[in-house]
C-alpha cells in the first residue's frame, strides 16, 4: 500500500479519506459498499513552499474548492484499498508536477539569413501565383 508520509511535504493531519459509494459497473456490488474514495487535502496545512503551493492550485484547477481543499475523487477500482491508493498516486504525482520549476522561454530573433530566405520563398510563392492567371492574348 502506498505511504502517506512519501507524499513530499504534505503531513498526515492535512490529509482527510471519505469513503462514498461508487457509481458505474459493479452490479448489486456497487449499492452496497463504499469503495470510491474522495481524498481532502487541507492545502494551508501542507508545508509546501508559496510559489509549489501556487503552482499546484494552477496544476489542479477545479480539483480545488473554496476553503482551500484540494478534492481528489478516484473509483476507478473496486476495491476501496486500490482506490486509496490512486488517490495518494494521483496526488503526490500533481505535488511532484508542481514543484519542477517551469523554464523561463527566452525570446530570439531570427538572423538575417531567416529573414532574407523568408522574403525569398514569399517572392518565389508570388511568382507562382501570377503565373496562374489566364492566359494573355497576342494580337
């Protein structure tokens, strides 16, 4: 089973289980056990960096609500010990997403060859098209 406590940065006391009944296949199954798991994630709890933290409520989106929990819904199993799992896969996989620092693009120009090649293919491009109209009558 997947350990909480690898979760970078993210004590146990910020991370709350609700065990709800899952929707989809499963027959009779399905209406009486509780296998879908709804993972709470208190973010003010977690002792992620602002900028990680930032970039994670970015990352999640609408996984995000209004008091600041971070809602990770997994029922893909029906089991309700894999499902856990996936949850705490899928979060540590969204908490590893956002703590890579993105790349900063520098900007270029292109160089004098681009620029001239440019020109050059566009002349040719209108060449060719003038070359398309009707032929000219001699008289």
């Amino acid at each position: 089973m997947h350990n909480p406590k690898s979760v970078p940065d993210i004590p146990e006391n910020a991370l709350s289980y609700r065990f709800v009944r899952s929707s989809g296949p499963g027959g009779q199954h399905v209406n009486k056990v509780s296998t879908a798991v709804q993972l709470r994630v208190q973010l003010a709890k977690t002792r992620l960096d602002k900028r990680v933290l930032e970039r994670l409520i970015r990352l999640a989106g609408h996984q995000v609500n209004a008091r600041g929990e971070l809602v990770i819904n997994a029922d893909r199993f029906r089991s309700q010990v894999r499902n856990r799992e996936d949850a705490l896969t899928r979060l540590t996989t969204l908490v590893e997403r956002a703590i890579i620092k993105p790349k900063k693009r520098i900007s270029t120009r292109p160089s004098r060859a681009q620029k001239r090649l440019r020109k050059d293919i566009k002349k040719k491009r209108g060449t060719l098209k003038k070359l398309r109209g009707n032929p000219r009558e001699d008289g």
